[in-house]
C-alpha cells in the first residue's frame, strides 16, 4: 500500500510542500517544495484504501473520523495545497467522477417532499450553532466586500443594499409597498430590510421550519410583521403576482432537472413591469458535479449551476436578462470569516453536538473556502424582467440606489454583536 500511495500521490501533488505518513510510519514528500508546509498522517490501512479507491468522499470522512490527522499546517492549508495542482481531480478518480455525472440528474430530482427533507437536513440544525458564526442578521450567503478591510457584519450589510440597489427599491428611486417575494428567505434579514428601509410589502417563504419561526419572531419584534410575512412553502407553490422577485442562496438546491420549473414559475409570479434579482454560487468551468462527500453530509440535492446551465432556462421561460455580475472572492473571504469565528467557538459547538460534528463542519466551511480561492468557484448576480425598459440603460443608477438606502438605513438597522452573543 506505500508503495501504492506514493505512485498515485506523485502523479496528482506537484505543487507545494506535502509531506505524508502511512499507517505504517512510512513518511513521503511531494510537491516542488513552495507555500506553506503540511504534513498528514493516515492512521488506518482503511483510511489509506479510502484514498485509493474514492478520494472526493473518503478524504472528508477520514478527516471527521479522525483517521486523517494534520500534524503540520491546518485543513484549510491542506485542502489549498490539493486544489491547487494543475489536475483538479487526481486521475484514479475519473471513474467515479463519470459514474457521478451520469447519475447527476437523479442526486438533484428534487420534488417537493425530497426538497423539504434536505433542507431539514442543513437548516434545522441547533439554532445556536448558527448564532455562533454567522453576523448579526444571520446572512448565510455570499457577504459584498466593498473593501477588503470590511468587518462581515458591514459586509452583510452591503450584500443587502446592493440587491436592493438592482432591485430598484431605494427611497426616491420606486414607490412603496412594492409587493415582494424572498424566494428562499433564511431567518428574514434581506426581507426584514427590505421591509424596513424601503418600505415595501414582503413575502419569504422557506422550507425550513426553524427559520420560518425564527423569522416571524424577527419581524414580531420589529413591528413589521403587517409588512413582512415568513411562509413555510414551497416555491412552486406561491401565488403571485409580484413587482418584485429576489432570491438568494437557494437556487443552489433546486437542482438542474427543475430548473425549468423555477423560471416558468418565477415568469409566471413577476408583474410585466417588474424586477427579478437572482443571487447563487456558480462555477466559471462548465456543467459538474456536486462534491460526494459535500452531497453526502452537508447538502443533499445541492448542487452549484454554471451560467452556461441557467441562462437558457431563463430564456425558455420567456424573461431577459438585463445584467449579470460576477463576485469572485467575496465568498472565500466571507467563508473564512465564518471559519475563523466557528473555530472561535469550537468548544461550544462540541457541547451542543460532537468532535466528530465539529471535525465535519471545519472541513466544509475549510473546503468550501479554498474551492473559491483555488478553483473556478463565484458568486452571480442575475437581474432579469419581462421587459427591455424597465431597467435603466446604464449601471451608475446602482451605485446612486445604494447612496440613497444607506442614507435611509440610519438607525434602523440593531446594533452589531460578535460571534456567539
């Protein structure tokens, strides 16, 4: 089996500094001897046969179970060192990377009871966990880093202008109670605010019972709730019509069979003088696949879309596309924020749940991180109507919309806290 690690890993490692110990106490070295240094142990021959035989699966599992030990560096350095090399899977890997492909379609058949089931699974977790390293508003999405210096509380807080901003919904720029639809609204910040400093009619709906209750709780004690409803239904299931339509963070588990479904529904709900603005994590390579071990413990039914798989669905569903923004490392820099305050808080997450939890949540949020920094990971921004002008023609009109909502945000918006208060 060394002799077998050593052949397969010096085919795949030829950038960095990648030192590896066997169950056997045989140590190798790979790379070309640049960055950071890491060093692992693999403590089991199963642990090793896990690397041989499914590396994209078995490498998280090694790693929560505690089989694959980093002695040198941190995950995230050894997960920058693997995402790195000029081979994106190493090739022993390709068959099952086919086999995935092919079944793609079925992992993401996402009807209605299976989407319920799988945003269970990720959302209705222990509310605490997420008040430990979320910001204030609990934004689990992309943050809009306007400088690189920016906390991410002010960075979450600019996400929000920014979508409000294209959405055309500052003060002086449309008329209020728009009615709004948050298709996938978290624990309501983005709707909360869009209620609060726009004044606008909003509608989230959310397939998770933990952040429907925590939502309405949210706009109950801000007063808001005549103007800021929380459902818990499916977006197949709305009835509209709507002014405004935002999505964000919630495509990504609609899945690639159903994108057809959403835009025809979304086309059906939007007002002909309407606005839609669709925020998701994308990939700048191609159709995929979802990451097995990302599939098996974090997001079941997930999966990332390129451009190149969404934008006919739009096109099918008779909508234009009146802009598309790229964000490129805006989600690398919010994911390691999220790390570093989770790892602040590791021990209360061990109370709440188990090392082995905690183990599997710093491998996402560390893989997650480097797929950003590393590989052809992005955020993008879809704004899209029925109709040519109803947005204007050049883009300066954003910037002047979030001058005027942040000059309307005020006091309004509760005071900041750290991590875990």
């Amino acid at each position: 089996m060394d002799r077998l690690l050593r052949l397969l890993l010096k085919t795949f490692v030829q950038r960095g500094n990648f030192r590896l110990t066997t169950s056997r106490g045989t140590t190798f070295t790979f790379g070309d001897g640049t960055g950071i240094p890491v060093a692992v142990r693999l403590t089991t021959p199963a642990a090793e046969w896990g690397l041989v035989l499914d590396p994209e699966l078995k490498l998280g599992e090694a790693y929560m179970n505690g089989t694959f030990l980093v002695e040198e560096g941190t995950i995230g350095d050894v997960l920058a060192v693997c995402m790195s090399q000029p081979s994106e899977l190493p090739q022993w890997a390709r068959p099952q990377f086919v086999l995935r492909y092919l079944a793609r379609r079925f992992a993401q058949f996402n009807p209605r009871k299976r989407s319920r089931r799988n945003v269970a699974h990720h959302y209705d977790l222990d509310g605490r966990l997420y008040s430990l390293f979320l910001d204030a508003d609990r934004q689990y999405s992309c943050a809009y880093f306007e400088t690189p210096d920016q906390t991410l509380d002010d960075a979450q807080l600019a996400k929000k202008r920014h979508l409000a901003a294209k959405l055309l919904m500052a003060p002086g720029q449309s008329k209020k109670d728009l009615r709004t639809l948050d298709i996938g609204c978290g624990w309501g910040g983005l709707g909360l605010y869009l209620a609060e400093v726009t004044g606008a009619d909003v509608t989230g709906i959310t397939l998770s019972q933990e952040q429907h209750a925590v939502a309405n709780e949210r706009a109950a004690e801000r007063s808001l709730s005549a103007r800021a409803r929380f459902l818990l239904q499916d977006y197949r299931d709305v009835k509209g019509p709507f002014d405004r339509i935002v999505s964000v963070g919630m495509f990504e588990h609609v899945g690639v069979g159903f994108y057809e479904t959403f835009f025809r529904k979304c086309a059906e709900l939007l007002r002909d003088d309407g606005v839609m603005v669709l925020h998701s994590i994308g990939r700048s390579e191609g159709p995929n696949i979802t990451n097995p071990w990302i599939a098996k413990y974090i997001f079941p039914g997930g999966y990332i879309p390129s451009l190149s798989e969404v934008l006919p669905h739009v096109e099918n569903a008779g909508l234009l596309v009146t802009d598309i923004e790229i964000l490129r490392l805006h989600y690398a820099e919010t994911l390691k924020a999220w790390r570093e305050r989770f790892l602040a808080h590791r021990e209360e997450v061990e109370r709440i749940y188990d090392q082995h939890f905690v183990r599997m949540w710093e491998f996402y949020l560390a893989a997650s991180e480097q797929s950003f920094r590393e590989q052809n990971m992005m955020n993008f921004q879809i704004q899209i109507a029925k109709k040519q002008g109803v947005v204007p023609m050049t883009r300066d009109y954003i910037g002047r919309n979030e001058r005027r909502l942040q000059a309307a945000e005020g006091a309004q918006h509760p005071p900041l806290r750290l991590a875990g208060e």
